[in-house]
C-alpha cells in the first residue's frame, strides 16, 4: 500500500486542491526523503507553480514551471492540504508552502516514501532506469508482449507481476485479485503460464485496476485519499486478507502462504497450482 488506483486516487485528489498554485517555501524535517541533493532540492522548490499532476505506475508526478517533483508514497505515504494553519501533526516530513497560504503536507509513519527533483528532459530515461513496465490500460499494455516476457522467466508468476517490469502499478492486494479472476495459481512458474492464462491475467490486470481507481482505492490499515476520505474497494475483494474464508466461487476455504516474503492469497480448488 499504496499501490496505482490509490497512486492514482491522490493524483485527482491533489489535482482538485493545490493546480496554479506558487510554492512559497519547503520545509523538510526528515531529510532522508529526498532522493536528490537536499540544498538544491530547498532552493528550487520556492517560486514553482504547480501545472499539472500525473502518475507513473506508483509515481506521483508534480509538473512545476520548469521542473518535475516525484513523489512514491511506498507502505505509508500520504498528503494532506491545509488552507490555514497546520495542526500538529506528528509524522509530518515535509511541508510544502504557497503563497496564498495553504501548506501540502506529506505524511508519512514508516518514513519510506522518497521525493526527487528532476527537469523535465530526464523524466523518459528516470522511468527507462527504473525498467518500470507499461501502464495498465489497453492502449499501452500489449498482450503479445506480455506472454513472450512471461516466457522468459522462471519466476513465480505473482513475484513477477509485482516487480513491476511486466506492467506497472501492481502490488500485493492487486496481484492477488487479479490472479484469483484470472484463476492461475501464484507459485505457478511464468515459463508455465498458457496462452490462456496471460490473456485472463492481461485482461483482468486492467479490470481489477480501473475497478479499483473508480472505487477510490482500497482501505486496508491507513490509506485515505487527500481529503482524508476511505477507498471502498476493500469491499469487493476476494481473496485478500481473506484466508480461513470461503471462496465466493467455489465455497473452498482461502488458504494464505509467504511467497518472497509477501503475504498471498488464493483459494486451493479455483488456483490449481498444476
């Protein structure tokens, strides 16, 4: 958590709340955050005007006038705006201040989340470094391509799918939904997946995902949107956090293992592992 449709979810939010505004000055209290040299990253912010917001897998993207900021919220990431005063807020990490007097606050409990300062010509060969697949949609996520790469790997299939090299966005939660519609095993080697199998995973990567960006993203533990408001797409899950439950399909009782040191989910009769 969070993973693309709440990436996603605080991108619009975020949209509705700080566009055309001018950052005054940054305040950074934990300065590990920043990915990039801090002093640079202190000096360039103030003076910014934020163009427009976008999202790159689990990338949050703030286009300024002539830089780029990327934001990835990893397990705790949140942002909170604040047209007045701030409260005190005690994992508060970075403060980002506007001329008209509203403060972005970015929050974080774990403090895993990272901020980068990049100019705009380099954001291709940033996402190129990353070996970050394509997006999630039917113009850029190609089924052809898909099944040759599953080919090529030994991997279990749901390790895969999370490194993000496949296609972008997919986390813990997605993955295990996506594989119980798609009904393929998670242990099961992508050498072994059928032809059959990639096309139900491709397909159901993109309907898992869009379902989840209309549902606003879901609330596991903490996850809100940047109005501090709940996803509800918890509600329509399946198999995760599920185990000792029956399957809605078959009535089998949802088993849950450790695979690469991720909790997984699926249920025994719907996932056959052979």
């Amino acid at each position: 958590m969070p993973e693309l449709p709440e990436v996603e979810t605080v991108r619009r939010g975020l949209e509705k709340l700080i566009l055309g505004k001018k950052i005054s000055s940054i305040e950074v209290l934990y300065p590990k955050m920043i990915k990039t040299d801090l002093e640079e990253f202190q000096k360039e912010l103030p003076g910014q005007i934020i163009e427009s917001m976008g999202r790159r897998g689990k990338y949050l993207l703030f286009h300024l006038s002539d830089k780029i900021l990327i934001s990835h919220l990893r397990m705790e990431g949140k942002y909170f705006y604040y047209q007045d005063q701030v409260p005190e807020r005690k994992h508060a990490h970075v403060l980002i201040r506007f001329e008209d007097g509203g403060t972005l606050v970015y929050e974080d409990v774990r403090k895993f989340g990272t901020m980068e300062l990049l100019v705009p010509e380099l954001l291709e060969s940033y996402f190129l470094s990353k070996k970050l697949g394509p997006e999630p949609t039917e113009q850029d996520f190609d089924l052809l391509t898909f099944q040759k790469a599953l080919k090529k790997s030994e991997k279990p299939i749901k390790t895969h799918l999370l490194d993000q090299t496949l296609v972008a966005g997919l986390g813990n939660i997605y993955v295990d939904e996506v594989l119980w519609r798609a009904k393929v095993h998670p242990v099961k080697s992508s050498q072994k997946v059928t032809k059959k199998e990639a096309k139900a995973i491709h397909e159901q990567t993109i309907s898992v995902l869009e379902q989840a960006v209309n549902k606003g993203g879901s609330t596991i533990r903490s996850y809100t949107n940047a109005f501090g408001e709940d996803g509800t797409m918890q509600e329509l899950h399946q198999v995760y956090d599920k185990a000792g439950l029956t399957c809605s399909r078959c009535g089998s009782i949802i088993e849950k293992i450790q695979l690469g040191g991720r909790g997984t989910h699926f249920c025994p009769r719907c996932q056959r592992r052979s």
